[in-house]
C-alpha cells in the first residue's frame, strides 16, 4: 500500500497548484547534475526507449506504485511522476530507487520533498534492472522518444 512513496523522491511538488489555479508549481530544488547518494553515476539511456524494459516498468508500476503514485501530476499519496526526468537526473532516480533510506537520511534533496509528501517513502527492494526498467517507464511517461 504504502508501496511507493518510493518516487516521493522524484517530484513531491510537482502536483501542487497555486490556489485557485491550474498551473502546477516546478520544482526547482534540484540541480539538473545532481547524482543523489548512491552507486550510480553514469547511467547509459537508451535511444529510442526500449519498449521490453517500459512493459517492464509499467508492471512493476501497476503491482508496487499504483497505490502511490500517479503518472500525471497529481499528488496521491506520493507525488505524480509526471516530468520527473525532466527534473531529475537519470542517477539521482536510479539511486534513490535503489538506496531510497540512505537518500532520505543524507540527500538533501530528498529530504525536502519528503517533508510534503504524505508518508516517509518505503525501501521497495527492487533490483537494478527492474529500477532501471521503471526509469524507462518514467521517460515514455514524460514524452522522451
């Protein structure tokens, strides 16, 4: 249930709108070459998106997300993954998916957006791949070809 809290990392402000208003606010508190805590640092994307690993993502997405996250921008109990990679570097996501309690105890990122978001993100114990594939997911998601 608390499945995936696991992207508040990703854009907790994301969803939030000026009151009265449509437009959603852009998170700003990160730099775009900010790699996060964790062992990676160089993450090779694929050009165009490989479709196997975004059906990959999508189900890991549908059985431990859903509950949390939408793929628009509104906040559920975490925050929506719309324009997630737009705001975060592909490392930054990889590392907080993969070392998601060493990031929200040292990453000062992550610890600002958690401070927003419903519940303390939970350790989802996914592998490497299956991160990997969900970053896929994330980039059709946000319109990369």
């Amino acid at each position: 249930m608390a499945t995936f809290a696991l992207f508040a990392f990703a854009s907790c402000n994301s969803g939030n709108q000026e009151q009265g208003g449509t437009t959603p606010k852009k998170d700003t508190t990160v730099a775009k070459t900010d790699n996060g805590i964790g062992k990676f640092s160089n993450i090779r994307l694929t050009h165009p998106l490989d479709d196997s690993m975004v059906a990959r993502g999508q189900s890991i997405f549908d059985s431990k997300c859903i509950a949390c996250h939408k793929l628009s921008d509104e906040k559920l109990v975490g925050p929506g993954w719309k324009g997630v990679t737009d705001r975060r570097t592909p490392e930054w996501i990889m590392n907080f998916i993969t070392n998601t309690s060493v990031m929200l105890d040292s990453d000062l990122v992550a610890q600002q957006l958690a401070v927003v978001c419903t519940s303390r993100m939970p350790n989802q114990n996914l592998g490497d791949d299956q991160a990997r594939a969900v970053l896929e997911l994330m980039r059709k998601n946000d319109g990369k070809k």
